[in-house]
C-alpha cells in the first residue's frame, strides 16, 4: 500500500473482549503505511461484546481525542453504550460524510448531521 494515493474504506469489525478501534490504532495499523496518501475516507463500525471481561471503554470524547493527537480534525463519532448489556459500538467516520450507507444507525444516534435518514 505504499503508493497508494486515495483510499476509502467502508469498515465493520466485530470485536471480543476488547476496545474500540481509535485515530491511535487507525494511524499506527493503517495510515503509516500510506505515506503518500493524500485522501482518505472512511466510516468504521466497532461493535464489541465484553461478556467476560470487564474492561474500561474510552468515551466519545477520548475517541475524539485520539484523532486530535494524530492531527485528524475532520472526523466524527459516537459511542453507544446500552448497560449492563455487554455489546457496545462505536461508529467513526470522516467528514463531510461521504458514504451512501451508514452501518448499524439507530434511535440513539443523535449526531444530528444525519437529517435525512
């Protein structure tokens, strides 16, 4: 991938007993090894089940953070946590948005950029 200019990525993961995917992780597991990217678009999902163990989830505004300390300012989250029900998700995406579909909207969503669906 290390001529790849644009890229735009439609994402839903699935994970266990784990976390949220971050501006952190997308910048160190993704983005460093694009170094001549100059466009990228995404929207990634991370829906998690944490059944058995009992971990610490970062809040909207720690995901928000993340992207800041990685100078992406152009994105957008939500985090939707339902306890004590184990399965919690997290939509990021960059913005303006600009995919057709958003996976996984619900009620709670209240970004409020998402008028028309």
């Amino acid at each position: 991938m290390i001529n790849l200019e644009e890229l735009s990525l439609l994402l839903s993961v699935v994970r266990d007993d784990s976390t949220y995917i971050d501006g952190i992780q997308l910048h160190n597991q993704i983005l460093i090894y694009m170094p001549r990217a100059n466009k990228f678009t995404f929207s990634i999902n991370t829906g998690l089940y944490n059944d058995k163990l009992r971990i610490d989830l970062p809040s909207n505004e720690d995901i928000q953070r993340s992207f800041i300390e990685k100078a992406y300012d152009q994105v957008g989250s939500y985090v939707h946590t339902i306890p004590p029900n184990p399965a919690d998700r997290c939509y990021l995406y960059s913005l303006p948005y600009q995919f057709e579909d958003f996976l996984f909207l619900n009620n709670p969503f209240q970004d409020g950029m998402f008028d028309k669906v």
